[in-house]
C-alpha cells in the first residue's frame, strides 16, 4: 500500500477517533458531524489513490462517492452523504458551523454519522489492505 493511501486512512482514522471521544456529548454534535465527513471524504480519497486515480481537490462526499462507487460494493446513504456536504459548506460560514436544515444535529444524528463513516473506513481499509502471503 503506497504512503498516500495509508496517509488519508491514517488521517480518516484520527477524525474517527475525535469522534469516539465526544459522540455522547449534545453541545458537540456538529464537531461529530464535521469530523464524520472529514473521515468519509479521506477514506473515499484514499480508494481513489489505492485505485491509482486522480484524488480532486473536492470536499464533496457525493461527488467522491460518484468516483469510487464503482469499487465498492456495499450501501452507502446518499442522503447522509448529502448532509455532510450540506454540513461541510455551512461549516466554513460563521454561525452555520455544523447545522443541518432543521438547527444543530441531534446525538442521534450524530451516532447515525458515525457510524456510516466508521462503517465506510472499516470497509474501505479492509477491501485495500493486501493480503499477507
């Protein structure tokens, strides 16, 4: 496995583990949901450099999805991917950080995100690794 592909799932791998400290928390929700797609948006990119693909400057998760869905043989909810785009944009706005149409995620949003992007690491890690001879 090339140094890339291991960098993005090591740095997928650390926003899960931000997660793991803080999903039982309300006041945190939105850094939940923020550091979800931060994990979901690495791990796809690292399936595109493992596919030795082109890794775009793209944060969305549903245009990466469109790039990697091909490899991957497992459900993924668009509808969640589309809530971490929608969350990710308003993040990089002042007083939106992490909100979804309806206000701040709920901690039952934010298990929900975490594991969805847990599911897609773990999935993504495995289907890359080489097998040991």
């Amino acid at each position: 496995m090339s140094s890339i592909v291991e960098g993005w799932l090591e740095s997928a791998s650390g926003d899960l583990k931000n997660i793991s400290y803080i999903i039982n928390d309300a006041d945190l929700t939105h850094i939940v949901a923020f550091h979800a797609q931060q994990s979901v948006e690495k791990s796809f990119k690292a399936l595109l450099a493992f596919h030795e693909q082109s890794v775009p400057k793209q944060h969305s998760t549903l245009t990466l999805y469109g790039l990697v869905y091909e490899y991957m043989d497992i459900f993924v909810n668009e509808e969640v991917l589309s809530a971490f785009d929608d969350l990710y944009i308003d993040s990089r706005y002042p007083g939106n950080f992490g909100l979804l149409p309806y206000g701040k995620p709920t901690i039952e949003d934010a298990k929900e995100f975490y594991e969805l992007a847990e599911d897609i690491y773990q999935y993504i890690k495995n289907k890359i690794e080489l097998p040991t001879l």
